[in-house]
C-alpha cells in the first residue's frame, strides 16, 4: 500500500494524464482498480478538438504530442468520470485553464463531483504563477480533497517551483511533466518517453533533497520496473506511466504487479 | 475483446513488392472480423510509436492452428525491421484492433474497391461476404503488377473482377477514380466497400454517394498507439447529428462511413 497526499493507494502505479484514453480503451489489457490510480488526459471547461494531425510523432526513444482533444468539463462529469469511478481506480482527474477563474470554476464544479480522488493540476511558467493557480485550484476544492502539481522537469526551477506549489497548498508534487519541444513542422508539443528519464530522474532527485517533506511522484520514460525502482529509490512515493503505455498497454499492470512481488520479503 | 500477445514468425513470404507475414498471434485469429487490424511494437527501443497492419487473412498452419496472415510493404522502420524477421522469431502485437467492416443483414449486391496493400482487408470480407448470399464485385487497383494483390485468389469469392494499374502493366490502364463509376453501374452495388489511399476514397465515397449507394471506407492513417490512448490519429467526421467531429482512425474507424468523413480535411 501506497500513501499519497492522505489517500491510500493499491499500488504506486499510476497512469498518467493523456496516456490512458478515457479508461476504457486501457480496460482489456489491466484491472484499474489494481493499479494505485488514474489521472484523466487534462480536462477544460468547453470541449477542444486538439491539435491538427500530424498530433503524435515519433523521436528517438521518444513521442512529440500536441494538444490532444478534450471533451470538456460537462461531458466528462456526464461520461467518463462515471465510468472511471466505477472501475474501482481512484480517479485524478488533470485540468486545464486559460485562467484563474477557469481553475477556480473547474475546482468548484469538480468538488462536487462524487468519487473523485484528487485534482491534478500542470503548471508551467513562473514559480508565482504556479503558486496562484494551486491557490485558486486549492480555495474552490472541498477539504480533504487535494491537489497535486504537475511540474516541468526542468532543473533551474523545480525545486524553487515545488517549494513554490506546496506552500500555496499543494499535497504533493508530480515530476514531471513532458519536455517543451517542437514537431518537424514547428508547431509546439512535449517531449515524452525514455528520451527524457534521465532528465525527470535528476529534478525527482532535487526535488527529493531540497525538500525531503514533500511528497514525490516520479515520471518521465518509465518502462521498466527497474526504471520505476530507481525512481522510487530517488525519493519518489509513487509513479506515473505515460508514453510506456502507448507502446505496450500492459505496462502498467506489469509494473504494479512486479513492483508488488519485490515488496514481498525474501 | 483485443488481445496483447507474444507472436511468432511462421513464414515470411515475397509476393510482387509486398511481404506476407503469417504469424502465430494466440487469441487473434478467433476475434477477427474482416477491416480489424493488428499493432506491431517495434523490437527497438528507439521506435515508440507502434505500426499497424491490415489482417489479410487468417491461415490454419499444421501443427500451429488459425495463424494471422499480414501483408507488408518492406520500407520505412516499420516494414523494414518485420521483413528482417526469419521464421521463429518474436514479436510483440496487439489485435484485433479496430472496427471492422459492417456486414449488410440482405443479401445485397456488393463492390469491393482496394488499392495497393491497402486491399488486404477485403479478401476476407469477400468471403464473409459471399457466406452471407451477397453478390461481390471487386475492383482491385495498383501501382503496378508488382504491388497489385492477387486478383487470381479473389476470382474464387467474387463473380467478377476488374483489375486496374497506374502504369497499365496488367488489366486496365488507370487509377480507381477512373473506373469506379461504371464498376459501381455494372453491377449494381447497394453497397461499396473501400480501402486505399485517401484520394481514392474520396472519390469511392463521391461515386457511391452519386449512385445511391451506402460506402464503407477503411481509413489508413498512422497509429502512434493503436489502442486509442493516445488520441494521436485524429480522423475529421460529421457526426450523425451533423455536427463536425474529430475521431480516433484506431478506435472509431479505421471504417467509417464514406459520407461521413470530411475528406478534404483528412492529412
């Protein structure tokens, strides 16, 4: 058993935001409630069609994503949050804003949602502006309900970043977020997949020093349970598994299931 | 239900320009519906994204039971790397993947359009098809002779074929465009069944639209994960309640309605 952010979870596997379709589609090849949670693929107020195609492109070891599609908030309180809470997982359900009245709106409306486990929230840009959109996100959300923050790995501000979320409000800290990067055409993705581990590791790492109280979870390239083991030998309480799933869609069921076995004393 | 397997290379065989790969796969032949296709993970850790292959057919092999018989153009990582592979190695894939191809309830007249390695699909569904009491055409389209699918084996599940090549190599000279309105009038198809290049379903789609004729296109457009994760092979729709959409080619297709599709959109 896993704690995190005051929840207990069944394992320290979790599938991360935009890498697990709804749900369903990750159904036929894990047991969800297996696995120590679900964070959604980011969640706005009005529905987007995501990027034009080419969206997902292959680099080596690596996949550029775009901005995928969303079906907005209404539509995903009425469909898929349901179903997602019925799969027995414990749902984290990832948003998205143009504002701080859009988080606050999403915060508000979420809280009341039934069954959900936390929010998880990215933030990019400047620590301060990290710390007020936890804030908003945090002040609008029902107690007990927390919010994790999803951090850039990025080495010059991650520690400054996390110290930055956590006192705004934040129960834990996600590390990391994908590397900002650019498709062949020019147009701007993230950067995900083995190709960036070594670059979560080191910020997981930081993170871990600078702020030992602060509860870790680690992501970025993770595929193997040898990966997932040193980032949790890092300081990580848990992890997600990401661009790892697009390729072998049984990823995360192996990873709960192997790291459970090494759990067992010999 | 779709299955993640470790698969195995039976035989690899070449035919014209393409490869025909029959792979042990447990647990796909049994859920294959002609238009399903399978998803090949890459044997590099370089490769991320994952490569997906019409199913040609299912063959029963001595000894191995219902194996899945894929064809595979042998360029790009992809193709390249599955026509490296000698008998007996493995392979990770997943299958089958995918809406297939809605079968007709009447025993209606039916044409069957398919170009390149993109008709693989259709033998198949030829099959099913002539199971079910439907009168089957086939139009099958080229480049060349060399990336022509046999057209002697779907002389056996259809009353007749017409065969088109870009170059004139064998049977007409032309492209699909060319000669689907009259195959379409010819014989009197209440449903055409397409798979190829996406000009050539457009314009399959156009024709059949014109004729009065239901369409049933098989979209080809690169799946980075296959199982709808990733939301990364965006297709652009209309919805039945005419409000345009964008859909996943892996989970929502890769058949689609013809006259749903918004071809001019569609990269």
């Amino acid at each position: 058993m896993t704690d995190l952010a005051g929840l207990t979870l069944a394992s320290p596997v979790l599938v991360a935001s935009g890498c697990g379709g709804t749900g369903r589609e990750l159904e036929p090849y894990v047991d969800l409630a297996a696995l120590g949670g679900f964070v959604t693929r980011s969640i706005s107020l009005d529905a987007r069609d995501g990027a034009d195609a080419p969206r997902v492109v292959e680099t080596p070891s690596g996949l550029l994503h775009a901005e995928g599609p969303n079906p907005g908030l209404e539509h995903f309180l009425a469909t898929e949050l349901p179903w997602l809470v019925r799969s027995g997982t414990r749902v984290v359900v990832s948003i998205a804003a143009r504002s701080l009245g859009e988080y606050a709106e999403l915060a508000r409306r979420l809280g009341r949602a039934p069954g959900l486990s936390a929010i998880e929230v990215a933030v990019a840009g400047e620590p301060f502006q990290a710390a007020s959109v936890v804030a908003a996100v945090q002040r609008d959300l029902p107690r007990g309900l927390p919010v994790l923050a999803k951090l850039r790995p990025d080495l010059l501000r991650v520690v400054e970043t996390a110290r930055a979320v956590v006192d705004a409000g934040a129960a834990a800290v996600v590390v990391g977020d994908s590397q900002p990067g650019a498709l062949p055409d020019g147009r701007p993705a993230g950067l995900s997949g083995p190709a960036v581990r070594p670059i979560a590791l080191r910020c997981v790492v930081e993170v871990h020093a600078a702020l030992p109280d602060v509860q870790v979870v680690g992501g970025g390239g993770i595929v193997t349970v040898a990966d997932a083991r040193t980032f949790l030998d890092a300081g990580a309480v848990a992890i997600q598994v990401g661009t790892a799933l697009l390729h072998d869609p049984t990823t995360a069921a192996r990873l709960a299931a192997d790291l459970t076995r090494e759990d067992v004393p010999q | 239900m779709t299955v993640h397997v470790t698969g195995e290379v039976l035989d690899a065989k070449r035919v014209g320009a393409y490869l025909h790969l029959t792979l042990v796969a447990p647990g796909v032949p049994e859920r294959f519906r002609p238009g399903t296709f399978v998803s090949v993970t890459l044997g590099d850790s370089a490769h991320l994204a994952r490569r997906s292959y019409w199913i040609h057919r299912i063959r029963t092999v001595g000894g191995y039971g219902a194996a899945v018989q894929l064809v595979v153009e042998p360029s790009g990582a992809g193709g390249t790397w599955l026509a490296s592979l000698k008998p007996g190695a493995k392979l990770t894939l997943t299958g089958p993947l995918g809406r297939p191809f809605a079968l007709p309830k009447e025993p209606v007249s039916c044409l069957l359009v398919g170009e390149d390695w993109s008709a693989a699909p259709l033998f198949p569904l030829a099959e099913r098809l002539r199971e079910r009491g439907c009168s089957v055409t086939l139009l099958v389209a080229g480049r060349d002779e060399a990336h022509l699918l046999s057209a002697l084996e779907a002389r056996r599940s259809a009353r007749a074929v017409t065969v088109v090549t870009a170059d004139g190599s064998v049977g007409q000279r032309g492209r699909v465009a060319d000669v689907v309105k009259e195959a379409l009038a010819r014989s009197e198809a209440e449903v055409v069944y397409a798979a190829g290049p996406h000009d050539t379903l457009h314009a399959v789609a156009q024709a059949a639209e014109e004729h009065g004729a239901w369409s049933q296109t098989a979209v080809e457009v690169a799946h980075p994960c296959a199982t709808g994760l990733c939301h990364g092979c965006p297709v652009p729709v209309v919805g039945e309640d005419g409000v345009a959409r964008v859909v996943r080619g892996c989970t929502e297709g890769p058949v689609l309605r013809g006259d749903r599709v918004r071809w001019g959109e569609l990269t």
